[in-house]
C-alpha cells in the first residue's frame, strides 16, 4: 500500500537527511549531488513534488514540503529553483513564535540555504548595484538564520531536559548533533562580515553569540567563536579603535556600515545578564579573556 501524503512528506525529509549524512562531505565543499548517482535524493523529489502537486494537506505541511524540496533543490546545485521555493513558502515573513521545534530548525536552515544560494547565483548579467543588493540581502538571511538556529537550540535542549528530568532522575539528555546547515546557520554571518571587511557588524555578531547561555550543542561552536573572536581582536584592530562589549563603536567605523540587518524585531535567544558584569578594558585584555573562557569550555 503506497503511502499518503503526510506519509511521504514524512518519508522525502527522512531520506533526503540520510542522502546528506553519506555525502556530508560533498555538502561541506559545495558539489552538487546529481539525482542519478543518488536514488534516496531522487526518491524524497519524487514524494516531495507529489505532495505539492496533490495540494492536499494542511497549510503548515504545504509549507514543510516547500522547506524540504528548498533544500533538496540547494544541494543538487539549483540555486535560483532553491530561492524560488523559499519565496513561495513565504520565509521572509514566517515568525518562530508558538512553532514547533523541527519547525524552527527548518526555517533555520532555509534562510541560511537561500543566503548560499543568492551567493552562488551568477553576477553577469546583475548591475553593480543590484550586486550590492543581493549582498545586504546574504548578510541579513544569514544573520536571521544564526538568531533562529539559537533559539532552536536553547528551546530543544530545555525542552530535552524537562521530559528527561520527568522520566529518568538523574539521567543525562542525550547530545544533539548539529547538521551541516545548522553548523552553517550559526556561524555564516560574522564570518561573511568579517570577509566583507565589515569589523563592526563581524565583532558585534560574535560578541552577540558569545553572550547567548550556551547548550550541550553550541559548546565546541563557542570555543571556535572565541578564539575567532580574539584574533580579530588582536589582528584586525588596534587600540585606538577598541570599544567595549557594553558600549558603541566610533562613529566613523558606524558610518561605513550602517546598512545592518535589524535583529531587534526577532526573538532573541537567551543571553547571560547581570549586574556585576566584568568588562575587558582594551582588545589585548578582551582577548586573553577569551582565551582563557576557549580553555575552560
């Protein structure tokens, strides 16, 4: 008995992650996988567009086979069909309030896939001012996707441990294992910034990360940060031009870069806060502090 619809939406995203898992490492340098060589990706296609075609399932499914087929279309190198599928599930304007977990972690990773995509799309025929469009519009989908994917995960892991600590006292939540596309998710946006040239939006973004309450998943990205975050500290500025965490850069730095993705209208993700908070005085203090916190993560 073949099965219905929700039953291969179900079905296509189950293969399609198991299809990325035996190529992570394909995925990781941008090859295209090809549908013939890849008979799981060519089955989870043939559901996905079946279930679109049909129509007959709720709209939050619609919306989830959309996601599913947007990052299908990534992975085999249709880059423009990837952001046209994003476009008509309408990501832009979908909120993560009230949804559920998988939810978030699929918006997570469309607005990361559809910033990768817009990068790789031909610059030919596009204006330079549209070039310059579409590289505002890669920082803000990678940004969104990096505040998205925190909340996820600080929501999965509190949510692990309340049904843990309900069945088994004392017992350890299992660790989550980051995709490739939630990896991405948290770190593409200071690290397209800081490739731009754009220090204060690429320090600010990581500072931001660093001050988010970590989970058992984030913990080896936070080191990473960290150390990043300390060489640009000491490579990429210089004393004069050092601002603090808790205050503004120098007006002149803002001025070049004042067109910046306004992450105060998303959810943030939780954040240490406190009173009594230690403030680095300069960068070569900031820096060794960082250190310090990478060695004992």
């Amino acid at each position: 008995m073949p099965p219905d619809d929700l039953g291969k939406l179900l079905l296509a995203e189950a293969l399609l992650e198991q299809c990325l898992k035996e190529n992570h490492a394909k995925i990781k340098d941008s090859i295209p996988l090809l549908e013939k060589n890849e008979p799981k990706m060519n089955e989870a296609k043939n559901y996905l567009s079946s279930v679109l075609h049909h129509g007959k399932l709720s709209p939050q499914y619609m919306c989830e086979a959309m996601l599913i087929l947007g990052k299908l279309h990534y992975v085999e190198g249709s880059y423009r069909d990837a952001i046209s599928m994003y476009a008509r599930a309408g990501i832009d304007d979908m909120s993560v309030e009230n949804k559920p977990l998988y939810q978030m972690r699929l918006l997570s990773e469309a607005f990361v896939i559809k910033g990768l995509s817009l990068e790789r799309l031909p610059n030919s025929i596009a204006s330079r001012y549209r070039l310059t469009e579409r590289e505002e519009e890669v920082i803000a989908c990678f940004e969104r996707a990096s505040w998205i994917a925190q909340v996820f995960l600080q929501e999965l892991e509190k949510a692990t441990n309340n049904s843990t600590s309900r069945h088994l006292k004392g017992s350890q939540p299992a660790d989550y294992e980051l995709s490739y596309f939630l990896e991405a998710a948290l770190q593409s946006a200071y690290v397209k910034n800081l490739k731009k040239g754009n220090v204060v939006k690429g320090m600010r973004e990581l500072r931001e990360v660093l001050r988010t309450v970590e989970t058992k998943a984030t913990q080896n990205f936070k080191v990473m940060a960290a150390k990043h975050l300390a060489g640009v500290l000491l490579h990429s500025l210089s004393e004069d031009c050092y601002w603090s965490p808790l205050s503004h850069p120098l007006p002149e730095f803002m001025s070049k870069e004042e067109n910046s993705f306004i992450t105060q209208a998303l959810r943030k993700p939780h954040l240490y806060e406190g009173d009594n908070l230690y403030c680095p005085k300069d960068n070569i203090e900031e820096a060794l502090l960082l250190l310090l916190i990478s060695e004992s993560m």
